[in-house]
C-alpha cells in the first residue's frame, strides 16, 4: 500500500466501523425476528439471482467452473451499513418494509459469508464434492450460531455496563434510541 493511501484506507475503516455501531445501535432485534420469513425469501432471492447470474455470466465468457463460481459469490455481497443509512434518511427504517429490507440485507451478508466459506474451501481443495461442501457448510453455520450465542449476551452485558457509567456521552443520544427502540434488550 502506498503511505498516502495508508491514511485514507484508516479513515475509511474507521467510518465503516462506526456506521456499523450505529446501524447496531438502531437496530431493532425484536422487529427483524418478527419479519424474518418474508426478509429471508428476499435474502435468498437477493442472493440467488446474482450468485447464479454471475456464475452464468462468467462461464459464457469461457472462464474455468471455480472461477466461475467465485464470481457468483463475490456478486452476493450486500452492505448493511448503506441498506440501514438511506432507511434512515428515507425515514424508512421504523416501517415493516424497512424491517424486511433490513433483515434481508443481514440474512444475505450472513448466507454470502457462507457461501465465501464454502467457495474457500472450493478454491483451497481444487474440487467440489458434496461431502466437502456440506462439511464446509456446516462448519461456517457452527461457528455463526455460535458467534450469536456468545455475542448476543455480551452485548447485552456491554450495554448494560456502559449504561450503568454515569459519564456524560456514554450512550448518550444513541443510548436513548437504542433503549426505547428494543435494540438488545428484550
């Protein structure tokens, strides 16, 4: 990396990490669970469409099978952070079509991460069989609920502790949003 783009790529994981906090921050758990079957239909079809779309496209270029299919793979990426900002700005996100939106876009990033995984484990292998692909499968949907097992308590830990700081800016505006609109809490 050259050092004068060394600064900017900073900034610009900071900002994503920050967008992403506050994203969390609005999210309302309770609601995306509510509409999680329509907001799963649309993940896979918003994953579907471009995975095979892609994979259809690179092959009638005359690329090779696991090219091909990485192509697919790499079209099913999403970004929650962008989905939940322009909900915001259309003061969109409280809306049950929001919701589904929202809940889609992390079904689709949660259904990519598993299909990168399996595409790795494609590429790291040179072949595809199916013992290999549901192995790799089931390894990556193990290791996601264990990361909502153990992360979803602790943020809920988290929240309360820094709930409990009685320092001004510590949840502060977002705080309150994050409390009333049912964020972690339940």
């Amino acid at each position: 990396m050259r050092p004068d783009t060394a600064g900017v790529y900073l900034l610009a994981e900071i900002g994503v990490i920050l967008l992403l906090f506050e994203v969390g921050l609005e999210t309302n758990l309770d609601e995306i669970v509510r509409v999680g079957a329509p907001a799963f239909v649309v993940a896979l079809a918003g994953m579907a469409l471009p995975f095979l779309g892609g994979l259809l496209f690179a092959r009638a270029l005359g690329h090779e099978t696991l090219t091909a299919i990485f192509v697919g793979a790499a079209l099913t990426a999403t970004s929650i952070g962008i989905t939940a900002r322009v909900l915001t700005e259309l003061k969109a996100l409280a809306t049950r079509e929001g919701q589904i939106i929202l809940g889609a876009a992390v079904a689709d990033d949660v259904l990519g991460l598993v299909v990168l995984a399996v595409v790795a484990r494609i590429a790291e292998s040179g072949s595809a069989s199916a013992g290999m692909v549901l192995r790799a499968t089931a390894l990556a949907v193990g290791f996601l609920a264990l990361a909502l097992a153990l992360g979803i308590p602790l943020a809920r830990h988290l929240v309360r502790v820094a709930g409990w700081a009685n320092v001004r800016g510590v949840l502060g505006h977002c705080g309150g949003r994050f409390r009333s609109s049912g964020g972690l809490r339940r």
